[in-house]
C-alpha cells in the first residue's frame, strides 16, 4: 500500500458491475475516495456538480447511452486539466490515439492489474497542471523535491521551470543516467500551455534505426514487410501536444535529417507515403552524452544539434549536490511508505547516504530507500552502501588537459599514420565489439541473456551485432575445467 492520500476523490467511470467493483476496491486501498458512475451521463452530471473536487477520472469508452470519446471532450470542456485515464478492453492503435487527441492523459487496457493502475495513477497526479487539484497535496509535489534544494545549480533549474515551460522553444536536457531527465520534460510540459494535450517519449537507444522511423513519422499500407495496415506516428499523435526524444544522442544520423526537417517545417511524410502531415508539436530531447564530441565524431550532426539546443538545461549528478541527498531520502520514504508504516533513516544509515557516490543518481537512491521500506533494516542498507562504496573505487573526471599531459610525459610522442576521427571511430567500435562478445561468451551465445548483461534492448543488441558484423565472429568458450575449448558462432546457437 502507498501513501495515504487523505481522502482525495477519484471519479470511476465503468458499467461493468466486476471491473467497477475491483477500481473502487484498488482506490480505496491507496487511501482515496471513490465516487461510482455507471454510464457517460452519470459521469457528466458528477463533474457539473457543485462539490465536484475529483482529482482524476478513470473512464471507460464503451458505455450506456453515450460514447466514451464523446464524454472526454466533454469533460475537456468542462476540466481542461483534469487527469483523463482511459480504462478500456477496446484498445486498438485507433482507439488510443484518438483517445489521445481528445485530451486522455493515459490509456490502460483491461484487465487492469493494480500495480499499473498505482504506477499510472500517480504519474498523471504527479504530472498535472498546477491549476487542478492534485498538485496540492505535499506528497504528489514530485518537482518540489526533485528539482529543488540549496544546491545553487538545482534552485536555479527550479527557478527556469515556468519560463522554460512557457515558452515554445526546443529545450535540450543533459545529465548522467537516473538524474531525472524525463521528470524535468514533464514539468515543463506541465507549465506549458500545452498542458492540456498530450506528452509522449521515445527512446531513442531502446529501438533500432528502422523502428525509431517508424515509431516517430508512422508508416502507410505496404510500405515494408509486415505492414499490413496504416500506422500513425507518435509525432502526429502527439499533434498539439509535446513529443520527448529521450537519449537523442544515440540516434541514427540518418534519421536526424528527417527530425531537423520537422523541426524546421513542422511537417513530414509518413514510411512510404506522399502526403505531407502538418504538425503543431513542441519538441524537447533528453541525452546522458556529450553531443559536442559526438559531433566531432561525426555521429551527430550540428545543424540539428543547435536547432535543439535553443534552451540548455543540464542537471548535476546527485553525488556533486550533496547537501540534497539527505531531504531527499526523506521525501522518497514518505512518498513510498504505507499509510502507518514506521521506517526511519538512522544516524548510521544518514552517514553512508552521504558517503555513497550514487552512479546511479536520483533513481540509484529511489530504489535503496524502497528498499529500506521493505526490509525496514536500516543498518543492513547502511552495510550494503558501505560494501558497495568499497568495491568500487572513486573515479575522477578527467575535466582539463594537464592530467593527460603528465601522463604521456614519459612516453614519446607519436604522430598518428591515420586521421584522428577514424582512429577514434575504430577504438569505439573494437570497445563496442569487445563488450558484445565477451556478454555472448559469458552466457554461451545467449542473446537475449547477453542483452541484460549488457543493459540494452533485446532488439538494439542483434542491431549492433549486425551492424559491427558481431553475428560472424568467432568466440572459444570453455566447456568445463579440464576440457578443451568448443568454437561457436552467434548462428550456431537456436
């Protein structure tokens, strides 16, 4: 159970008696108050109401006497910003956009499980416009903790939210993995005048080339093998709204030539289509890498690096604001406790939370703290930080020339026989290849075990091999101690 949510109404909008029954059971376990509506009808008469103060709806699209997309663009009319979750068994690519484009903050498909029901829930209170009731609970106020602070470098992001949200500029966020990119877009998003419509994020490391092209611009009948039928793009589904390019970094340079055309246009052609789409997004693009050397490496390209970056927003590590981990902590165990649940952060515990380096930033600390919720054993989480502390070592960016200089000093200068670029294209494709291969040696050619090992996507994994020609290496894996050495090859193993 989560948060106590002292009582907030949640307007349920179902006719099947079972499906009903189940919401208003999950709801009233998180703490809220649920209010029941059996057809469109009884949902508008409850919001029209004099002591209507729902924080969200859940609506199903097919119910008696009148259409589910017929009663959100009604309840548009009546709360703009009211959190919209669409909860229906009819969930078909036309349905969701169009639910979308309607205004819908979510879709969920039955049946609903209640952890997805808890995670989406508290993603549309957490993301909704500040002009709605939700935000005004201390415990839904994730921006309030997360990008504020004393650290100076926080307090000023806190401080550009709603310029930057207001406005309708490309925005470029920079920061280490678990920093909370996609939390700032949303905040932005939720000060913009766009708060209303739709956010959707892609990302971009997740999918290979082809499916990154036809995720954002969609595809026609026939355009490739497999396309059976018209697929709408997230940036035409996103139309009104704000599209996320998370971990723009690693996209195809090929394809960055499509985004910079919608970005200076506002229009684009689907896969294999003629039509010209006309567009009103905002775009914003969210990476861990530093786009200036990829430029240098000639995987990103510059006109499209200085059409995102009208407006620079880069979040600090969690381990350079220090002062912050602390209230932090405090904020994240309230937030995650049950209503009841008696967990506190001991002296022990405080001292290795800021000893800790957190490589894994914001969202390392989320998951130590849920942890500590769960096993209510603080001096254990404090061994574990301070075991984990000992086996990795502290690191230091290299930020300046003068460490390198002192380290070459005894070596003789060589000067390179091949273009300095190539050079480094060849040594990231050897490290590339080199890592592959040993994950595929370590679980005996398992792809998809390898893939884990790795930390990517399945898909973006066989992408690699393919593109490095990793599929028609040879790898020697032991069989056993004792044993000699079997040969295998990526197409050897089913």
């Amino acid at each position: 159970m989560q948060q106590q949510r002292n009582g907030q109404k949640i307007l349920v909008g179902e006719d099947e008696l079972e499906v009903r029954a189940f919401l208003e059971m999950a709801l009233k376990c998180l703490g809220y108050s649920v209010e029941l509506a059996q057809d469109g009808e009884e949902v508008l008469s409850h919001l029209r109401s004099a002591e209507s103060d729902f924080v969200a709806v859940l609506l199903d699209l097919v119910m008696p006497h009148r259409d589910g997309m017929e009663v959100l663009r009604e309840i548009r009319q009546i709360a703009p910003n009211l959190p919209v979750i669409i909860v229906s068994g009819a969930a078909s690519t036309v349905n969701v956009v169009t639910a979308m484009q309607c205004g819908a903050t979510d879709f969920l498909c039955k049946p609903v499980g209640h952890d997805d029901l808890l995670q989406r829930l508290r993603k549309a209170l957490d993301n909704a416009p500040s002009s709605d009731p939700a935000p005004s609970s201390p415990a839904l106020s994730t921006k309030a903790r997360v990008f504020s602070g004393t650290n100076p470098r926080m307090q000023e992001i806190q401080s550009l939210i709603g310029h930057v949200g207001w406005s309708e500029a490309p925005v470029l966020i920079q920061g280490e993995t678990g920093t909370g990119k996609e939390m700032l877009a949303r905040e932005l998003h939720a000060n913009s005048p766009r708060a209303g419509r739709v956010f959707l994020k892609l990302n971009c490391a997740a999918l290979p080339a082809e499916l990154v092209e036809s995720e954002l611009f969609g595809y026609e009948r026939g355009a490739f093998t497999g396309a059976f039928q018209k697929k709408i793009g997230m940036f035409e589904a996103a139309n009104g709204g704000t599209v996320l390019l998370d971990e723009i970094g690693d996209m195809d340079i090929r394809l960055q030539a499509k985004l910079l055309q919608v970005l200076q246009d506002r229009e684009f052609q689907r896969v294999g289509g003629r039509d010209v789409i006309k567009v009103d997004i905002r775009v914003m693009a969210a990476t861990h890498r530093d786009l200036e050397n990829a430029i240098v490496d000639g995987t990103f390209r510059e006109d499209l690096y200085y059409r995102l970056n009208v407006i620079n927003l880069e979040l600090p590590p969690l381990r350079e604001r220090k002062e912050d981990i602390l209230p932090l902590a405090e904020y994240l165990l309230r937030k995650h406790s049950a209503a009841g649940t008696r967990v506190v952060i001991t002296a022990e515990l405080k001292q290795a939370l800021m000893a800790y380096q957190w490589w894994g930033n914001v969202r390392e600390l989320e998951n130590v703290i849920r942890r500590l919720i769960v096993l209510r054993d603080p001096k254990m989480i404090a061994r574990e930080l301070n075991s984990k502390a000992a086996r990795r070592p502290h690191v230091k960016v290299n930020t300046g020339s003068a460490p390198a200089v002192e380290a070459t000093r005894s070596k003789p200068v060589e000067v390179p026989t091949t273009p300095i670029l190539e050079q480094v294209t060849q040594a990231k494709q050897q490290a590339e290849t080199e890592a592959i291969l040993a994950a595929l040696a370590s679980t005996r050619w398992n792809r998809k075990q390898a893939a884990v090992l790795l930390k990517i996507d399945y898909k973006a994994l066989l992408y690699k091999m393919k593109k490095l020609g990793v599929e028609d290496k040879v790898v020697s894996v032991p069989i056993s101690s004792g044993e000699s050495e079997r040969v295998m090859t990526a197409s050897s193993v089913a």
